[in-house]
C-alpha cells in the first residue's frame, strides 16, 4: 500500500468533519430566530439571548412569545431599558394601550433623555386618545433629538385630532424633510398611527 495515502486519508478526514460542522453552524444562521434560539440553548441564564429573541420574535409578528423574553429580561435586569422599550412596543403592536404605556413610563423613568422613550409613550398616549399627554411627549422627544421625524410625524397627526391644523401641517413638512434627509426607511421602536 502507498504510504502517502495513508498521509492523505487523516487530511481528508479532518476536512471532511469540518466541512460537516460548518454546514451545521450554517443551519443555525438561517434567520434571526434560529440565531438566538441557539443562543439561547447554549447560554439560557443569559440576558443578551432572551432580549434578541424577543426582538426576533417582534419582527416575526409573535407578539405573545417575545413579552414573555421581555419579561424574563426585566426579571434578571429590573433596570434595563430596552427591555421595557421592546415591551412597550409589543403591547403597542398588539394594541395593548394601557400595557404600552406603562411600560414605556418605566422607559422614560430609567432614560429621561431617551427620544425614542417619549415619542413610543407618545405614541402610546395618542392611540389611547390623551392626546394631550402625548403632544407633552412628543415635544420632549423633539426638544431632545431635533431629527426625530417619528415624533413630528406623530406631533403633526395629534394636533390634527386637535383641530390645529396649521400647527400639523407644520410639523408634517418638518418630518418629511427629516425622513429624506435621513433616508430612513424603517427605525425599530418608531411607529406612525394610522388614522
């Protein structure tokens, strides 16, 4: 028998297995759910896998699952603000007013100088008909980031429930011009009612 085969079979042996292991850890990378479903299996006690997973499941349209990744979050970290943004936004998604805003006060209470905290309560606020609150929130959220197209938008359709339309024109131009200047598409955690 040819000695150099025999130096070749354990090299084809070791490239053979990895190539079986990439294509495994390939299969894990398939879409978002499956990435941190695997993280989750492989580091459950973990916050990081539990707040991907409920931002996976948002997009997934599971609303139902991704509180319950939220939950298990604010259980390990009672202070941790995405969690309680990612929340919010499921209730807000499942048309849960009322669970939307409590947790995006909660937002709010951890990061007051979160934008993105006041024009989701905002938001919130709005679709639960206070509007006046939600103007208050919205105005915060501009006051602390000019660019916040989200928050004029929605600024511009409370005061147009309000009957002020001058004022909602206004700050439906300004959030025109920011979403093109920004060339936003879509921004996790902003919504628009539609009215």
């Amino acid at each position: 028998m040819d000695k150099s085969i025999l130096r070749i079979n354990p090299l084809l042996f070791l490239i053979i297995f990895f190539a079986f292991l990439s294509y495994g850890r390939n299969m894990v990378w398939v879409d978002e759910y499956a990435i941190w479903n695997d993280a989750l299996i492989n580091s459950s006690g973990k916050v990081r896998p539990h707040l991907n997973m409920g931002n996976a499941l948002v997009m997934a349209g599971l609303f139902k699952e991704a509180i319950k990744e939220y939950k298990f979050v604010k259980e390990k970290e009672p202070h941790h603000f995405t969690a309680y943004i990612g929340l919010g936004s499921a209730y807000l998604l499942m048309k849960n007013w009322d669970g939307a805003i409590s947790e995006f006060k909660e937002a709010v209470s951890i990061q007051p100088d979160s934008s993105i905290a006041h024009t989701n309560l905002g938001l919130a606020l709005l679709n639960r008909e206070f509007i006046n609150n939600a103007i208050d929130e919205f105005k915060i959220a501009i006051q602390l980031w000019q660019g916040n197209y989200a928050a004029h938008q929605n600024l511009s359709i409370a005061y147009r429930q309000k009957s002020l339309l001058k004022e909602a024109d206004e700050e439906a131009k300004i959030a025109a011009i920011l979403r093109q200047q920004a060339n936003i598409q879509d921004v996790q955690g902003y919504g628009v009612i539609q009215k």
